[in-house]
C-alpha cells in the first residue's frame, strides 16, 4: 500500500529539505534559492496536496515560517552554519573558539613597559655620568670671596696637562712633554635671563696676585702687590689659586670651575664624529702641529687640538687664538647637543665618558651645572649669545693689560644679569 501522495513515488522517500522538486538531496551547494512572492512561470509538476500522512510544512511566505512574503532558508544569517552573522564554526565576535584580543589592555601595558625601562635607564645613566665626575676644586678654600650677582658664572680652563698620555701621543698631538700642567685657556661663561656671555681671558693678561691659602699646604700666603701673567697663578698654586686672581682682579664671583686637559679635549672631539668648522684662513704652525686650509671642513681630534692651540701662525697672536678656541668650543657643545648624538646611544655613551672622564670641576658641580653650562655654549655658536675677548687697553712689561672702565662696566652688566654692551677685540 503506499501511503505517498499520488505522483510522488518511492523514490522520492529518500529526499530532503522541505518541498524540493529536485530528486537531489539539498545541501548548501546545490539548493536552490526560492523567489519570494509568486512561484516561477512556466510548467512543472505541482506540489502534492498535504494529506496521506505527508506532515504540514511551514508556511515560507516570509522566508521563516511566520507568515510575509519572502523566503529566508537560513543562508542570509548563517544559521545554516551554527553562527550568527554568516562565519564559520568558531569565528567573529563572541565566537566561542577565539575570544576577540584586548587591545586596550595590550597597549597599557606595552606603555608601562616602555615608560618603566626608560626610567630606568635614564635613571641609571645619570649615576653612571655622575660617578664619573672629577671633583677636585674645593672652593671653600677661596678667600675674601665678591658679593654673588644674578646668574651663574663658569670659569672654563683649558690646560696642558699630559697626565695619562703615551709618546705615541704625545708625538701624535705636538703636545710636548712637559712635566705638570699649565693653563693653555680661559674663559668666563656667564648664563642668565638675557642670554649667555663667553669671555676669553688671554693667559698674557697682566694681573696682580692677591693673598691666598694654600690648597694644599693651608698656609696663608699674603698679598705683595705682585703683578703677573695669569696663567702664573693656576701654575704656581692650582684651580684654587686662578680663580682668586680672577675674582680679585675682576670682582665677579665665580660659581663652578671647569677645566679638561690636552687628550680628553682630543678625545670628546673624535668620540661625536668631529667637528665642522669654517677656518678663516690657512694655518700652518709646526708648534701646534696645524696645516689647515682656509673653509669648510670637519675636524678630528687631532687637528681641532692644533686648531685651538695655535698662536704664532695668527696675526693677533693670543688674541686670534682666543677667538678661535671660542668658536670651537661652542661648535663642539652644539655637535654635542645634536640629536644624532643625543639620541644615539652609540655616539652618546662614547661622548660622555671620554669627556667625563677627562673633565676636573669643582665639588659642588652637578650634572645639571655641566649640562647647563653646554647648552649655554651652544646658544653662543646658534647667535643667541655673545663672546669677546677681555677688553684690553695696551701692554705692560709683556703682558696685556685690561682696560680698567670697560672690565668695570661688563662686571656689573654681568652681575646684574643684564645685556652686554661692552665689547672687547
């Protein structure tokens, strides 16, 4: 007996899906999409009526089974895949096989990383440069100090020192090999609200060596009148010494001493790449060991040291060169304040150490006075500063004498942190 409707025969048992006219079971493959609305045109063989044991199937009027007129087999919202929104098994958001990532979370946590190793390396970096510091210059052994002004007041030395230089060196820098040291530079570095000032002070200067102590022997050593050049002072009795010449013959009050030998200097200059100077003229001095053509061009460690140290070879003698040392001492602070250097750690540690380790400076210097005293040098090269000479008024028995007004007058300019309008050649 067959129970099927009447045209529809038994192997049509065998079929899937819900009122497919195909002999083929549906799958996602091959089933056919059903319009909405009207059935399709044309001849075909009708449904079978609903009877003989043949369950109701859903109305698909509105593709659901609840009544409209589309049709909606499942595909469009990936029911047919056990997912909303048409993924696969497992996938998009609120999947249960992989949960969405935490981006939010990750980037905190990277920033923490981050933040944290960098504090840490700064951190490590200033006990690092600030173990490194030579503080030899006691100060407190200065006496009958100048009232302190506005601003603060470097005295930077230059000086011939060959502590821990081999002949190879010594031979390779023109460098000599005198026993002990003497200054070869100096200069006064004044920074405040109205720009920073960079004086050279010639070592011919004629000044008067005023009464002392000792810093090492503590013993009092009384005034004589005694004039001299200043380059004597720091030679008879040290940094102590030169700067109570200077305050006692100028009236200013110096705040941090800062002096670098022969191969620290040479050092520093071919730790940052050297130096790009515009040289003014040729040089060739067989004392200082220069042969440089006049113009552009970067200069190692080796031919900036000539270049500074050169005097004979210049028509103004130490007064040219003083001149020199000025602009390359604020060229090398600004190559050294580049961010190629700043932020390269390869050039960067390099730098610091070979010029930390060669730098003497007074007990209280920190690092911030050293940085602040490079920056200060930096924004004399960039034209925000100003540099000169001590203003020099002739010559007595050799030496160059200051001009008494004018070294008056840029004393109290400086002491009250005002802008210079005193100039020196």
């Amino acid at each position: 007996m067959n129970d099927w409707p009447e045209g529809w025969s038994g192997d049509n048992r065998g079929r899937y899906g819900r009122g497919s006219g195909s002999a083929q079971p549906e799958s996602a493959r091959v089933m056919r999409q059903v319009r909405r609305g009207a059935p399709p045109p044309g001849p075909g063989p009708s449904a079978p009526p609903y009877g003989g044991g043949v369950p109701q199937q859903p109305s698909y009027v509105d593709g659901q089974g609840h009544g409209g007129d589309g049709y909606d087999s499942g595909y469009n919202t990936g029911q047919v895949y056990g997912s909303p929104g048409g993924h696969g098994p497992g996938q998009g958001r609120g999947g249960p096989g992989r949960p969405a990532p935490d981006w939010r979370r990750r980037i905190k946590w990277t920033a923490i990383t981050v933040v944290t190793a960098l504090v840490v390396t700064t951190v490590g970096t200033y006990f690092w440069a600030d173990s490194k510091l030579n503080r030899e210059v006691d100060l407190s052994k200065v006496i009958e100090r100048p009232e302190a002004g506005e601003g603060t007041n470097y005295l930077i030395v230059g000086s011939d020192s060959r502590e821990g230089m081999t002949d190879d060196q010594k031979k390779d820098l023109h460098t000599g090999s005198a026993e002990g040291k003497r200054t070869d530079s100096m200069m006064i570095l004044h920074t405040g609200d109205n720009g920073s000032t960079l004086i050279s002070l010639p070592r011919d200067s004629d000044v008067e060596i005023p009464s002392f102590v000792g810093s090492d022997s503590g013993k009092t050593y009384p005034g004589t009148g005694r004039h001299t050049k200043l380059n004597a002072a720091y030679a008879e009795d040290g940094p102590e010494l030169l700067v109570r010449t200077v305050e006692h013959n100028t009236g200013l009050r110096l705040d941090h001493y800062v002096e670098i030998g022969f191969a620290g200097f040479a050092n520093i200059v071919d730790a940052v790449g050297g130096v790009e100077m515009d040289i003014p003229q040729d040089i060739k001095d067989k004392k200082s060991g220069a042969d440089l053509k006049k113009g552009k061009q970067t200069l190692n460690g080796e031919e900036a040291l000539a270049f500074v140290r050169t005097r004979y070879a210049l028509a103004g003698s130490d007064l040219d060169r003083t001149k020199n040392q000025q602009k390359f001492l604020s060229a090398l602070a600004s190559q050294v304040a580049t961010p190629s250097t700043v932020l390269n750690p390869f050039k960067l540690y390099p730098t610091m150490g070979a010029g930390l380790d060669s730098l003497i400076v007074d007990k209280d210097m920190g690092l911030f006075d050293l940085a602040s005293m490079f920056w200060a040098m930096k924004s004399v090269s960039g034209g925000e500063g100003a540099s000169m000479n001590m203003p020099i008024s002739g010559s007595v028995g050799g030496n160059l004498k200051w001009d008494d007004a004018k070294v008056k007058q840029l004393v109290q300019e400086l002491k009250n942190d005002e802008k210079v309008t005193v100039s020196g050649k």
